[in-house]
C-alpha cells in the first residue's frame, strides 16, 4: 500500500491531492495555486505515484533549479520507508555538473563537447559504462545493484566504480517509478528527445508534474533564445576560409561588418543571410577544425544559423554591447509555440506554484487554456501573516534621488524597533547601496554581492541564521527563490520598489507582441514578471504553516488595481513608518 509520507495532513493538502488524482485519472492537465508554505511537494507526489499506478504510467518530476529537488527527494524516501509498496525512484541532473571527466568547459558547449570526447574514446568513465556498441557492461550492472536514487548516491557510485554518473543516472531511470529531472530535460528540444528515448519514457504513459511553475514560460524562453558573440563569428570567419568555403565566409563577413561599430543595442534582420543547404556546410567545417577537446566556433556557427532559418515573428533578432562584447541575440517573444506541443504530449500534466495568479495569464504564456485551474489557499496562514503596504514611498525611477533618505530612514526605524531577523529587497545593487550609504547603524546589516559561488551564499545563510541580522538583497538575485532558512528565522521581509525591468529593444518587442495577441502588452511584459519576483521574495518568510512573518511592500505603486490583484486579500495600507502597525498587530 503507497502511504502519505506524514501522520497527518496539513490544512488544504487533502484538497490538493484530490484534484491531482482526478485530473490525472481524467488524463487532464492542472495548474494549481497553492500558498507559499503549505506544503505542495509532498501531496502532488504522493498523488501522483498513487493515480500513475493505478493507470500504467510513470511519473516525471521536473524542477528549474537543482536546488529544488532535494524536497522531492526527502520526500520521496519518506514515502518508500512509511509505504508497503516499494516505490523506485531517480534523480537526474545536467549532464555537466554530473561529469567526472576533468574540463572547463562552458555550459552551452558541454554537450558537443561530451560528444566529441566520446566518438574519440577519451572519456575513460564513458567506455568503462558501455561497449562500443553500447551493451552495458559488467561493471555499470554491478553498481545498478547498489542503492541509487539521488544524484549524491548516483555520483558516490559513479567515482566508485569510474563510471558515467549521468548515463547511469539513465539507466537508473529505466526502472524507476518516479524520474526527477531538470526543465531541460523535456522542455529543451536539444536534449529531449534523447534523454525521453534514453530513460525509456512514452510520454503517452507518463504524468509530468513541473514544480515552480510560474518559472517555466520564462525558462522555455531561454531554452528557445540564442545569442553568439562578435568573437565566435570571428573565429568561425577564418574556420570556414581555412576550410576553403568562401562561400560561407563571405556571409559570415556580412554579419560582422553590420554589428561591429554598435554601441548599446540595435535591431538586426539576418533571416535571410543562411539557407538551409548552409547548415550542412557549417557542419562540415565544424569537423575538420575539430581537434581533441576543442570545440570549432563553427559548431556555434551552426547553431545561429539553425536559429536564424526558424526565426518568425515569434523572435526578436537585436545585436548588443555589453562591457565591450558584442553579441547577436535571437530572443523567443512566445514560450507557447513550444510549450503547448510538449505539455500535451503527455498523458496528464499538473503544474504547481505558490505563484500561479492571475491563472489566466500563465494559462495563455504556456498555450494551455484548456487546463483545470484551481487555487487552494491555507486559511490558518493568513493569521501568521501581516502584509503592509506603505505607500508614501516609491522607487519610481524620477524621484529615486529625493526617496534614498526617506527609505533609509523607515529600514533604520526597522533596524532599531524590529526585534527579529529581517530580509529587505532592492530593485538593483546600485538602489541597494544608495540606500546603505546613508544609513547610520550598519552594524546589523549584511549584503548580498553580485554573482556568489555557493559557499559565499551559504556563508551568509548561516550569519543571518544569527540573532539580529539584517540582509540586504537584490530581488531577483541569489536570495528571493529556494534559500534553505529553517525555524522561522525570517520573522520581516520587505520589498523595496516594483522591480521592473530597465528599458530595452527586448522589453518593448515583448510588450508590443503581447498587446497585438492579447490587447495587454504591458501586463504581460512589465507587471506580471514583476509581481511574480515580488511573490517569490516576500514567500521567504514563511515556509511552514506554523511561520509568522510581516511583508512589507514599500512602494504606492503596490497600492493601484494593476498590482493589488496579484496580493492576497487583507492587506494593511499606511503612511509612514511600519513599526506601531507592526507592534499593534503582535508581530514584533
């Protein structure tokens, strides 16, 4: 018999598991809104596995981040050791951070680099997984028989025995019940295709569950973009003379010659440059300049003129600079051209957020809108917490200069009167350190820098753990999604500013095609990514239904309808500072 991991379900969990077990009974696709906190991970999966079984199918698990697996993980062992029913799962990673073999080389290279180092049977982990005709050898069954779950358990086996952690990540798969993966994994038609084929999984008899999933028509856009740089084309100019294909230098030349004096950021119309026939040549040019573990700039060469032959009116070709490097970019507008095709190819598909309002609009980015939607709020949570909107203040780009001092002055009115821990978002580093510059008492304060290593990161988790500390965080950066704070540590998160995004040739392309499908381009393109960042951050503070936290958006901006339809109801409006409010209300 499959068991609920816990003794007892929390309030809202029963409801989330029925309308996972019908709609996959139904064979039906669901996008479910349930409270940041409640508890989502544990009664999807449980229902999931529960329905899958009774009708043949698999379950598919997928998440943004690796970071986000380790709950479903967790979970999924608590459910094997309180269930009678033996329940087989998986884990699989990117195949670069499951790599053992020895390389720098950058992520959107790794997978022709693996297949190089493979045809020329340099990867010692690769052959001593599979014969040359790819029969799985003793050794990789004898470590099969071990206790593989995990990606850690996967990558213990795969340094014992010197095997390919990632291919035997795969074959792991094949057997499992459960297979936990990465977006990529189903949504990246790179790797799709194989990794489906590889663990083999008939989408016709899978249920696909996505995690997060106010995150995937953002992440469907970058697996959907394409950007090469100045650089890359160069080297692929004197490849392609070097192989004697004038023919393709020439086109190559075309493009360098049109972006090489640009100074910001500029439109560009290359669609026409390639024909397909040149794809083959590209390729041929990629094979005689490779060399060991040298990956051509052709191959990436290749890639952008794949790229520019599909480009329609659903991509937006601009070539920019940035800190002297100059790149074109073919950017997606439209996650639903690939989205929709993928998440109806599966028997039933059930995505999940705490962050899933208004439903119509992600129903409409995904190219779902004949999905059940269903919001399950917890109602014991909203006594935990006290949402404030100060709206005296605001971020807005014109009267930033003249707010620094009044924001200061309400965070060191926080810093003196707050007793507990606190984390506060800032629209940008620079609005971050404008304000901590003016600010007298600093003693408290901790700051998030730009691009941390993970031991950076986790080094200020642990000191905010301390009694008494305040974080300074940028939204959006390394702390407003999946930080690992226990304990109710976090008992204030406020959000400074409406994070919108700065003005762009990117930015306007998606608000005009987004008004000319839907009559709301700036919804689409400015609030909705705003208010999902701002979600996602003031979420930090409570992460089980026994948390309390204040949330405090300091922007009037909060205050209009365009904004106050993605909050919860009961929020507290005011003038000035937070602090008697706070303490009236028993937060402090």
């Amino acid at each position: 018999m499959l068991n609920f991991p816990f003794n007892e379900l929390r309030q809202g969990q029963d409801k989330i598991i029925t309308a996972v077990e019908t709609t996959i009974n139904e064979r039906g696709k669901l996008i479910l809104h349930a409270s940041t906190g409640m508890g989502k991970t544990a009664p999807v999966l449980y229902a999931a596995l529960k329905a899958a079984r009774q009708n043949g199918l698999k379950v598919l698990f997928l998440t943004a981040k690796h970071t986000h697996q380790t709950i479903a993980y967790e979970t999924l062992k608590k459910m094997r050791a309180t269930s009678s029913e033996d329940i087989l799962f998986t884990g699989v990673n990117g195949k670069r951070s499951m790599c053992l073999f020895e390389n720098n080389v950058e992520a959107p290279l790794f997978i022709e680099f693996c297949r190089a180092v493979r045809e020329q049977g340099l990867c010692d982990f690769y052959k001593n997984t599979f014969s040359k005709s790819r029969d799985v050898k003793p050794m990789a069954f004898e470590a099969l028989n071990g206790e593989l779950s995990d990606p850690e358990s996967i990558m213990q086996a795969g340094r014992k025995f010197e095997l390919c952690p990632y291919e035997l990540s795969l074959l792991n798969a094949k057997r499992s019940d459960v297979i936990v993966a990465n977006y990529a994994h189903v949504f990246d038609p790179d790797i799709a295709q194989g990794f489906l084929s590889k663990v083999g999984l008939d989408p016709q008899k899978t249920v696909m569950v996505v995690d997060e999933a106010h995150n995937l028509h953002n992440r469907i856009i970058d697996m959907s973009s394409f950007s090469i740089s100045l650089r890359t084309l160069e080297r692929a100019y004197n490849e392609a003379v070097l192989a004697g294909e004038q023919g393709i230098a020439s086109k190559i030349d075309l493009i360098i010659s049109n972006v090489r004096g640009i100074s910001t950021e500029v439109k560009v119309d290359f669609k026409q440059v390639f024909k397909s026939q040149d794809v083959e040549t590209i390729a041929s040019i990629t094979k005689q300049n490779e060399r060991g573990y040298n990956i051509p700039a052709s191959f990436t060469l290749g890639r952008f003129a794949t790229f520019l032959l599909k480009a329609d009116e659903t991509y937006l070709q601009y070539a920019s600079k940035d800190n002297e490097h100059v790149k074109i970019n073919i950017f997606a507008l439209d996650p639903s051209v690939h989205s929709k095709q993928v998440i109806n190819a599966f028997a039933s598909s059930v995505l999940i957020s705490g962050t899933f309002k208004p439903m119509d609009m992600f129903a409409n980015l995904l190219g779902i809108q004949d999905a059940k939607k269903i919001v399950i709020e917890d109602s014991a949570k909203a006594s935990n917490r006290l949402i404030i909107n100060e709206t005296d203040l605001t971020s807005k780009f014109s009267n930033r200069s003249h707010q620094f001092g009044l924001i200061a002055e309400r965070i060191s009115d926080l810093l003196e009167n707050f007793r507990h821990n606190m984390i506060i978002f800032f629209p940008s580093y620079s609005f971050m350190e404008s304000v901590y510059t003016l600010l007298k008492d600093r003693g408290k304060i901790i700051r998030e820098r730009p691009k941390l290593e993970r031991e950076e990161k986790q080094s200020l988790i642990s000191e905010l753990s301390r009694p008494n500390k305040c974080l300074f965080a940028v939204i959006g950066g390394n702390f407003s999604e999946s930080i690992g704070i226990k304990n109710n540590i976090i008992r204030l998160v406020a959000i400074v500013g409406v994070p919108f995004e700065p003005p762009s040739i990117k930015l306007k392309a998606i608000q005009d095609y987004y008004q000319n499908k839907f009559s709301d381009g700036f919804e689409y393109a400015q609030v909705l990514p705003s208010m999902i960042k701002t979600l996602q951050a003031a979420g930090r503070g409570i992460r089980s239904s026994n948390d309390k936290a204040v949330i405090l958006l300091i922007d009037s901006r909060f205050y209009s309808s365009s904004f106050r339809k993605y909050l919860p109801e009961g929020i507290l409006t005011i003038n000035g500072s937070p602090t008697k409010a706070i303490s009236d209300a028993g937060f402090n």
